[in-house]
C-alpha cells in the first residue's frame, strides 16, 4: 500500500469487513476500518493520539473508495 501503512483484514462478517491499519516501522495498530450501519459505508475509526500526513490519508481514501466499489 504505502511505505509507511499496510492494512490487514482481521474479521469478515457475513457481508462485510474489519480492517486493521498499521504502523510498517513499528507493526502498531493506527486504525480500523469497518462497515457502519449507520452511514452506510466504510469508516475510519483512528487510535487515540494518532497522527496522519496528507499522503497516508490519501492512502486511506483510495482503500475505501476501492470497498465502496467492491460492494456495487
């Protein structure tokens, strides 16, 4: 994905998806991503204290635009 982020599933629901964003140099968990009801789509739950460059957020743009397309 990046030289800074990669990003694993850790959970498939019947439909949908859980995702763990991590740190590549300290292998910590930053983020998840995961299917809220609520909104309909995939959202960005960020760890407590994280801190995200424009680069690494584009990253995570393309992946969640990328799950939005894989669900039509």
């Amino acid at each position: 994905m990046s030289n800074f982020l990669y990003i694993v599933e850790i959970e498939r629901k019947s439909k949908t998806q859980v995702f763990s964003v991590r740190s590549i140099s300290q292998g910590n968990e930053l983020a998840r991503i995961y299917w809220y009801e609520a909104w309909r789509q995939y959202v960005l739950e960020t760890e407590n204290g994280t801190i995200w460059s424009d680069g690494c957020l584009k990253e995570i743009v393309k992946f969640l635009e990328k799950l939005r397309e894989d669900r039509k």
